[in-house]
C-alpha cells in the first residue's frame, strides 16, 4: 500500500448491520474507484462467529482490515485467547490483520514475514493469500511523547509489521500536534498510521494523512447524524468507531484528504465548541474553486495559548485562523500586530499567519462589527421587507427582550475590561518576536486596497448615522460591534442577561 488510502468502520452492531453497512459501501462507485477499505470491527458485533467472519469477509476480501479491538485498547473484546484466534483464522483472507499490543496475539499466532503458523501454518511459498499485518496501540488514557510514538514504530516493525499504528487519547491542546510531529520525523518508508482520538485531536484526522499517516479511518454515515462535540453530522454515536472520527464524505468530497500534501496551507476554525461550524464546508470548497493548496479544519481547544504556541510549531504551514468563542480575547493577547476594531473590542475574530516561518507573525483582525454595519447598511439602502421583520420579530421573542436588562449606553465612551496583565502579554512573545516588535504590538494592520476607517462619529453621514441600535450581549463580538457601529454615527444601547 503506497498511499494514502479511506477506510471505513464497519460496526454493526448485528452481522446483518455490518452486512448493509459493507453494501452500502461497496455500492458507492467513488468508493471502488478510490479502493476504499472496510475496517471489520469484529469486537463491536454482539453475534459474531468464525463462520459469520467468513462469510463478511467473502464479501469484499480485497478490501477489509479485521480488527478485534482488546477491551484494555479501547474495543468490546474479552473473550479469551483460543477463541480470538479462531476468528482470526475464519479471516484469513482479509487484506489485512490489526492485531492490539496488549492482546497477547502477536506471538500466538506466530505472525511473521512469510508465515501465519496460527491460521495453519500456510505461507507466502503456498500460494495462499497472506493477510498484511498493522500492529497497533491505543492508548486511551492519553498521548505518549514523540520519542516513544517513533520507538513503538520500530518496535513494530521489528515484530514484523507491514504497517504500524499508534493512536491516543488526546486530552489537552499539545497532544494532536505530538502526534503530527511523530509522524513528520518519521524517516523511513515503512508505513505508519498516527491518530490522536477524540475532539481535541479531531484535526490530526485530517492533517495526519498529508505528513503521511497511510489509512485514514471514518465513519460511514448511514444516519442522519446526532450532532456531539467531535462527531459533527457524521454517523449516529453508535456506529463511530473511535471519538472524533468524520465519515468518508466529509474526509473525501469536503477536505480532500488525497489531493493535499505538506505543501498545503493550514487554515481553521478555533474555539469550543466547534464540530457543529460549516466553515470547512465553505471554505475549503472555495479553496477548491479557486485552485488554492489549503485546507480548512476544526481545532477544537480547552486553551488557546496552548494551542497557538503549538500550531505555530506543527510540520505544516498555518496560514490562519478564524477565531470564535470563547477564544476570543485570548486570541487577543496573542497577537503582535492588531487593527484598530480589535484594539478597541479586546477581541480577534480573524488571525492571518506571516508566510515566512522565521518571522513568527501573527495579525489580529476583528471583522464583526464591520459586517453587522454593512448588513444593516445594505438593508437601509434596499429596504427591510416584511418576511425579514417577521424573523426578527420571533428572533426577539426566543431571547426575550424585555426581561434584558440595560448595562450601558452609547455614545460614552465604553469601559474597558479584562485589561492585558503583564504575564499574559508576555506569554511565549519572547520567542517569536524581538523587542523592537513587542513595542509596535499595537501598530494598525490595515489593508491598503480597504477603505480608510471612519475616525470618529462626527464625520459619520451614511445611511446609519443617528439611527438607535440595540445590542443584545456585552461580549467580545459586541464590543467589536459597536465600535464600528459608532463610527457610522449610531446612538447605542448595549444589553446583557447578566
């Protein structure tokens, strides 16, 4: 297997689930043409037998992984070892064999280059088909350091694997970019898979398979999907295989794992939650238009500093982030250049990445309240029609405006708070920027092919000026609105429920 190839869970949880789910997936002409693989999750089939292995795996040999994920790995197998390997010998002609670590089935089986002694002794010199061999860890508590990820791969290899696989829990902000970093300073041709599981490590999903992670697993979407934190609009949570798992249209027909390499641009989504944005959808179709090498993620986080200073060190080119709750003022104190609606709101909605990697750059733009203005603008010029007044009208009745209560009035000046500490504006600034830099922190980032901003309230004379607005929230988004609605010349009532 020299690329990067789909492969889709097959989880019943009946044999006659796993059956239609294996249809399913054989009927998709992209899948055949892609030579997508189907994982067999024997663990997760409550009525399995060696017979009923056969008989799934007869269906599409050519093309299954068999799995029988060990209870201690995060799978439903605790049966004991005499009965896991009859239902490895009843798939003896998958395409592949994933065999746990801690299953203990390695050497019962005796796997070795050109010999499977425990499916009866057959070889490669026979004539009989051989199933390839993953040797694979879970860790389910948490993610090892690179240096160990790379030394299990040898020790796999060393067992006689085909393809090892590392996969674990990613519980906190640097562990994703563990596994991204294991798999970029892996040096040799043998093939590896690197997974951090669940939603922090949603992105090393996508990302893993361009510095050269070789099967890209996912779910296969026979339902409409419950949406959940790390599974957005995939399968229902009973057919994932693993947290944080897409399915194979999000990671074929959305990000397009297989046209991407690590020339390609990183781009994201930033916040938590974060699984139920569209962006990537928008996005990356838009990157697809326009012919553009980038790719759009999600990176859900618990803590942005964390995350920031280790997407700034991933193996790949970030080129920028779009930044939402509640990371937004972090995102703030994170930049060392800003433009003057992120200065005013403490709030960065949009991070733009230098090109140059020495450089260590990041801007910080707040668009928020720009495109409220020129929403509002657009229908004072066209006119509201009657539907629209309709929407709002319910809009304001779900928040329930009346029991929101006044906090502040425009156009006083607003107070200002959460002010930058000293400790958080020099968090990790000494390494990316000198002291030169860290004094121009506030410079305004402007494009020079954008309008210049309206300087104050006076000079406003558009279709906004002197209109009253309410802002229902006294946030980061709000404060970045009202900035620029007071620009046009607005009088503002800001509200709050708190």
């Amino acid at each position: 297997m020299s690329r990067m190839r789909y492969c889709v869970c097959i989880t019943g949880p009946t044999v006659d689930d796993a059956r239609r789910q294996m249809e399913s997936v054989m009927a998709d002409p992209d899948a055949r043409g892609d030579g997508v693989l189907m994982e067999l999750r024997a663990d997760r089939i409550t009525d399995i037998t060696p017979e009923l292995v056969t008989e799934l795996v007869n269906l599409a040999q050519e093309c299954i992984i068999f799995t029988l994920r060990s209870s201690e790995e995060g799978g439903n197998c605790s049966l004991p070892n005499d009965e896991r390997i009859a239902l490895y010998q009843a798939a003896a002609d998958a395409a592949y064999w994933d065999i746990d670590e801690s299953s203990g089935l390695w050497d019962a089986l005796a796997i070795k280059k050109g010999s499977v002694a425990g499916a009866g002794g057959s070889n490669s010199q026979s004539g009989q088909h051989i199933p390839q061999r993953i040797l694979s860890r879970h860790d389910i508590q948490g993610t090892e350091t690179v240096g160990n990820i790379l030394s299990w791969y040898i020790k796999a290899f060393s067992h006689g694997a085909d393809i090892a696989k590392y996969a674990g829990m990613a519980v906190d902000d640097a562990d994703g970019f563990t596994v991204l970093h294991a798999l970029d300073q892996w040096r040799s041709h043998a093939q590896v898979i690197g997974i951090a599981m669940g939603g922090l490590g949603r992105h090393t999903r996508i990302l893993g398979p361009l510095l050269g992670s070789a099967i890209a697993y996912c779910a296969g979407g026979w339902d409409d999907a419950q949406e959940q934190e790390g599974t957005q609009r995939t399968a229902e949570a009973g057919t994932l295989a693993a947290p944080g798992q897409y399915t194979l249209h999000e990671l074929r027909d959305v990000f397009c794992l297989s046209s991407h390499s690590t020339r390609t641009r990183v781009y994201g989504i930033v916040g938590n939650p974060v699984a139920h944005s569209l962006s990537p959808l928008l996005h990356n179709r838009i990157f697809r238009h326009f012919g553009i090498d980038a790719i759009y993620v999600h990176f859900a986080v618990q803590d942005f500093m964390t995350f920031i200073r280790e997407a700034r060190r991933m193996p790949l080119r970030l080129g920028g982030l779009s930044v939402t709750a509640p990371c937004k003022h972090d995102a703030y104190h994170a930049c060392q250049l800003l433009d003057d609606a992120s200065e005013t709101a403490e709030a960065v909605n949009t991070i733009i990445a230098e090109a140059s990697i020495s450089t260590r750059i990041l801007s910080g733009f707040n668009t928020d309240g720009q495109a409220v203005a020129e929403v509002l603008e657009s229908h004072l010029r066209e006119g509201i029609d009657e539907h629209f007044l309709e929407q709002l009208e319910d809009v304001l009745r779900e928040t329930e405006v009346a029991q929101v209560k006044p906090v502040a009035e425009c156009p006083r000046p607003m107070q200002q708070t959460d002010a930058e500490t000293p400790e958080a504006a020099s968090l990790d600034r000494g390494a990316w920027v000198d002291e030169t830099q860290q004094q121009s922190r506030r410079e305004e980032v402007q494009d020079p092919t954008e309008p210049s901003p309206i300087q104050s309230p006076a000079g406003a004379q558009g279709v906004l000026h002197d209109k009253k607005v309410l802002i229902l929230g006294a946030g980061g988004a709000a404060r970045a609105i009202a900035h620029s609605l007071r620009q046009r010349g607005c009088a503002l009532t800001i509200s709050n429920r708190t």
